[in-house]
C-alpha cells in the first residue's frame, strides 16, 4: 500500500474489468469523507492481498474546500501512484464532476451524488451512475455514513473489493471506541447498493 508517497504492504449492474486493477479517483467537498473513503477502500484492499496505493490532495479551505484521493487496487506490482486518467471516478460535487468527467478513460464509470448537481454528466463513452446518497443519508438520519453509502454503491457496480474486506477496513481505521458505529457503517454500505442507478 502507498499513502502519501511511502509503500507499505503487499503483493444487469455490475461493470467488468479485463485484469484486476482499477485506478480510482474520489472528489468533492471537504467533510464529505472523501479521504476516509479512500482510505477505506485502500485498507480494504490491502486486507485481500492486493497491491495499493492512496494519494489525498486538499483543496486550500480544506473543510468546506475541495478534496480528492486516488486509489489504485491491483493484483500485480502498480508501477506508478500518480494517475492524469481513471478507470473509476466518483464525484460528489459539480466542481468535481466538471473537474475529472473528461478524465475518465473511456469505457470507464463515473459515479456522481445528484444532490447540488446542476449541469449532470454528458459524455456518451462511459458507463454514468447516480446514486442518491445524500438523500439516503438524510433519510437514515445520519450525515456522517453519507460516504459508506457512496461506497456500498461503488461495490454494487464495481466489486473492486468485498464487503467483508470494507468491514475489516473499518476496524482498521476506526479508532476503538468508534467500533459500535460499524453495524450502522455496514447497513449504509447495504443502502447504497439499493439506490444506485445507471443513467
């Protein structure tokens, strides 16, 4: 695993991939959990023995700013962490779909959150899914798992890790006393599965 420039570690919906690697892009404003997600999924991922890397940047508010984090997940040796193009992106904010729509590589995905978008994705090359996450959240009536919901829908369409690997991810990056929010972290993984749809 890569975080931050340092390796550590190791060796119908649903999209298929020829091989085993996914390079992976997740924007939107700070606060949202991009980077936990990120993180999340990078941890996740390591936990099954792949190769990973995982590459935050901050936007200059920070909270409130924007934020991206790029996760590569593969069988083999990943030759480089720094990424122009994605297989996957997922973006929860209109800055950030305008920022990377055009840098998915065609034939990939672009997950967006509907809430706040006002002009959607327009390109006819990739596969687009919305996923109505903040909704959900509201609905659930806990802002916090806005981010697993987005993941749960990830996982639907993309498998690029399991559900068991995401729940050992969290008590991985939880800290202890945090562990009893995992029951509720795994059901909103469940909703965002439910409420992912294709455009």
């Amino acid at each position: 695993m890569l975080i931050g420039g340092t390796a550590i570690g190791k060796n119908s919906l649903i999209h298929k991939y020829r091989n085993m690697e996914k390079e992976i892009i997740i924007a939107g404003f700070g606060g949202q959990g991009v980077l936990s997600m990120g993180k999340i999924l990078a941890y996740s991922g390591l936990m099954e023995d792949k190769e990973v890397t995982w590459m935050p940047a901050y936007g200059p508010e920070q909270r409130g700013g924007t934020a991206n984090v790029t996760v590569i997940v593969s069988d083999e040796r990943i030759s480089s962490p720094i990424l122009s193009t994605y297989d996957i992106a997922i973006v929860l904010n209109q800055p950030s779909l305008d920022k990377f729509e055009d840098k998915v590589k065609p034939g990939g995905v672009l997950i967006y959150d509907g809430y706040g978008i006002i002009n959607p994705p327009r390109r006819k090359d990739i596969t687009v899914y919305r996923i109505d996450a903040m909704d959900k959240a509201a609905e659930m009536k806990n802002g916090k798992i806005f981010n697993m919901i987005v993941l749960g829908g990830l996982l639907e369409v993309c498998p690029v890790v399991s559900h068991a690997g995401i729940e050992k991810a969290l008590y991985k990056t939880l800290p202890e006393r945090h562990h009893g929010l995992i029951p509720l972290n795994i059901q909103a993984l469940k909703a965002g599965a439910e409420i992912i749809v294709k455009n």
